[in-house]
C-alpha cells in the first residue's frame, strides 16, 4: 500500500513538474535582431521587461537585409532570440534557410487575414503582431508654398508639377521600400509597373540610403513628398508636424512579424515577447504617438485615437491587392539590383531625360505638334523600356547569379549583369533625352 502511495504521489510530482500553469517563468536575455527603430523598440522593450521581471530584451538595430545576412552567418552558433522585422519576403527567406522554428502563439481573437493578407506563416513559423501598407506622405506648408497638388495615385508623382520634389530610399537598402516597389510591380504588371517606377523616380528629388531619412526630409521640409510606410506618416502627424498620407489604390495591407530563431537560447523567454506583442498591452502600444503601427487584434481599435485607419472595417482598405510574398522571396534580389543599376545609380541620367519630356509634354499642352508628339511617345517609350522581361528576371539563370552564393561565377555573372542593366538604361536615357529635346523644338 506504502508502495503504491508512493508511486501515486511520484505521479503527481511529474504532471506538476510538466503542467504548463506551473512553467518556469522567462529569465535572462531576450536577445532580438530588429529594424524597427527605437521609437518602436524602446516603448515595447520597457514594457515587456515590467511585465516580466528578471527579463532584458536586448535589441540590436540592423536593416532588414543585414539582419537576414547576419542570421545566416553565425547559425552555426546562434545567439539570437527573436527576428523582428516588416518584410514577410524575409521571414520567407529565413524559413526556406531552416532558420526559424515553429511556435503557436496561445493570443486570441486574432483572425486569419488582414486586408488580402494572411496575418501569420501557416506553418508557424512566423506571426504577425501588426500590419502597415505604403503610399505618399507630402510636408501640407511645403506644397502651398510652391503651388502644388496633392497627389492621389503613383502615377499622379510623375506629373512635371513634382519634378524634384519627391523623395525614395532605395530598395536595396530598406525591405519596406522593397515592398512599396514590389506592390507596384504586382498591382501593375512588370512592365506597367516599371513605367510606373521610372516615371516617378524621375522626378526624385533622391534616393536615400536608410528608409528614415525620407520622412525627416519631408517633415522638416526639405523635400515635399516622401513615398514611405504609413507609420511614418502617422507618427509625423502625432507629433504635430504638417504632413498628410494617402494610400494609393495600387497599394496593400501587410504584416509586420516575429519570429523565433531556430536554436534560440532563450526559447521561453522568445515565446514570452510574442505572446506580450499579441497580448491587448501589446496591440495597444502600436497606437502610441511615436509607433502608430495597425494592430492585427480587432478588439484592439476600440483604444484607437480618433480616424484611425481600421483595416478591419475599411472597405478600401479591404479591397487593395493581394500580395504574393513568395514571388517577392524569389526575386527580391534581382528587383533591387535593377532598381539600382537603372534608377538609384542613373539618377541624374533619369532626371535629365525626365525634365527634357515633361518641358515637352508643357509645351504641347500650349500647342499641339503631331511630330512633336510622336517624338515624345518614342522618349516615353524609351525610359520605359525594361533590360530584363518578368519571365527572365524570375529564371533561375538570373536569381541564382543573385542568390549571395560564395562561387565565383556567379559573383561574376552577378556583375555582368549589372553591368548590362546600367549600360542599357544609361543608353535610352540619353536616347529618350535626345528625342525629347528635338521635340521640344517642334514644339515652340
């Protein structure tokens, strides 16, 4: 009988030992690579570790494509937690790279979409913890000082009255600017869409290195428009400066996200950040004056200030594309390489000819000239024109020459590559520039 009491208590102690209510609770570091900035990071940081004393949520900054690069390079002896970031093409490089793991948040009243967009990675291995999509943001004192419009669609910034006033960073160096061009891309078409693109970087005033630095460009400014994620926007107004944000009909609702690294050291204390962000306490730190992100909770925009965007309830917002994160993944590479061999690198080239076709399209307003106008669709045409058609620039001839592979050709294929997109655009803008001049004198 001794026995078997004995045995019975033995029991006890082991289900109590593996009893979730009795867990340990987190402790230690919460190690996190991010490209949030602090005015995200800091307000979340301070009030998950009041939530969970003995918890430090060590954040290091790195830009979404660096933080990729940087979880690939030390797998082999992690020391990282928590990937947190807004690109969902990244998370899919990483799951595709084994180095996420799979966790199911224990949060509800999470829904499975957001917009077109499913909120998490159906597998697990990534969540949504809330949502942004990208439009134009404009400086309201900058345009009634210098008589311009208010812009409602891309295609509106590459009108002559914005001919450098808009600012971009570039792709390559911010994964929601990625995005924005990969929105475009799919909303439009490959073509239309780089059209699209071209028309507009045209008009740039320049492309900037980090993603930030284009709407402290427009809220002090220095520049009138900014194409940009909306929390910068959003955050700018909070803060009172004059700005106002449109999303454009091509554009999409998506999640930011968080993730577990595989062999994370502190697994329990990773899975204590991602339950905080998608508990209410998190979701309503995203309505703080300098965040301002879209809570993927519903419940959550009853705290919300007063016109918020509510994706949820926002039947334009509903209705925007539905973005193809895995077709952005495989290409990535190859759309920010071009974006910079035919724009960020050919800027002052682009421009030129840009200003020579919009000096055009004035004058023929005035007074039209049949030869003149011909002139100008073959200058149009030619900036337009794309080095790469989709179907190459998906192959895997060309994404693999980008795939950040150690063998040499392909290094070397990589740069010829390059090498052919610069020379081609460099070519038909001074092609289109020459066309657009002799228009011009048509014209007058």
């Amino acid at each position: 009988m001794l026995r078997q009491v004995s045995q019975a208590l033995a029991a006890l102690v082991l289900f109590a030992a593996l009893s979730p209510a009795s867990a340990q609770a987190p402790t230690g570091k919460v190690s996190v690579v991010t490209s949030y900035s602090k005015d995200l990071t800091d307000p979340i940081k301070k009030a998950f570790e009041a939530a969970h004393p003995g918890v430090t949520l060590d954040v290091q900054n790195r830009n979404t494509n660096a933080g990729v690069k940087y979880l690939e390079e030390t797998k082999s002896n992690n020391q990282v937690d928590i990937f947190w970031a807004s690109a969902p093409d990244a998370f899919e490089a990483l799951k595709g790279k084994s180095l996420l793991q799979t966790y199911k948040p224990k949060a509800t009243g999470i829904p499975d979409k957001i917009g077109q967009f499913p909120i998490n990675d159906p597998e697990g291995f990534y969540f949504g913890f809330a949502a942004s999509g990208y439009g134009i943001m404009w400086n309201e004192r900058y345009v009634k000082a210098n008589k311009l419009p208010e812009p409602k669609e891309w295609q509106d910034l590459a009108g002559p009255a914005y001919f450098d006033h808009v600012s971009m960073a570039a792709p390559s160096r911010s994964g929601t600017t990625h995005l924005t061009i990969e929105t475009i891309l799919q909303g439009e078409g490959w073509d239309k869409g780089w059209g699209t693109l071209k028309a507009v970087s045209g008009n740039f005033r320049e492309v900037t290195e980090r993603s930030f630095g284009v709407p402290e460009a427009v809220n002090s400014g220095q520049v009138g428009y900014g194409i940009v994620i909306d929390f910068f926007a959003f955050t700018s107004q909070a803060s009172g400066f004059p700005v106002k944000f449109v999303y454009p009909s091509v554009t999409t609702i998506v999640p930011a996200n968080v993730g577990i690294v595989a062999n994370a050291p502190n697994k329990a204390g990773a899975e204590a950040f991602i339950e905080f962000l998608l508990s209410p306490a998190g979701q309503t730190i995203l309505f703080e004056p300098g965040v301002r992100r879209l809570p993927v909770n519903p419940a959550a925009y009853d705290k919300a200030p007063k016109d918020y965007p509510n994706p949820f309830k926002d039947p334009r917002l509903n209705s925007m594309i539905k973005f193809d994160v895995k077709t952005s993944e495989a290409r990535t590479n190859v759309v920010d390489a071009l974006y910079d061999q035919i724009v960020t690198f050919q800027l002052g080239d682009l421009k030129a000819a840009t200003k020579s076709i919009e000096a055009v399209e004035i004058a023929l307003a005035k007074k039209d000239n049949a030869q003149a106008r011909k002139l100008l669709d073959e200058a149009r045409a030619l900036v337009a024109a794309m080095p790469v058609s989709e179907q190459q620039a998906s192959s895997s001839e060309i994404t693999g020459a980008f795939s950040g592979g150690k063998k040499k050709e392909k290094g070397a294929r990589q740069a010829e590559l390059e090498q052919q997109w610069a020379a081609f655009a460099k070519d038909h803008y001074a092609q289109a520039k020459t066309k657009a001049d002799e228009a011009l004198k048509l014209a007058k």
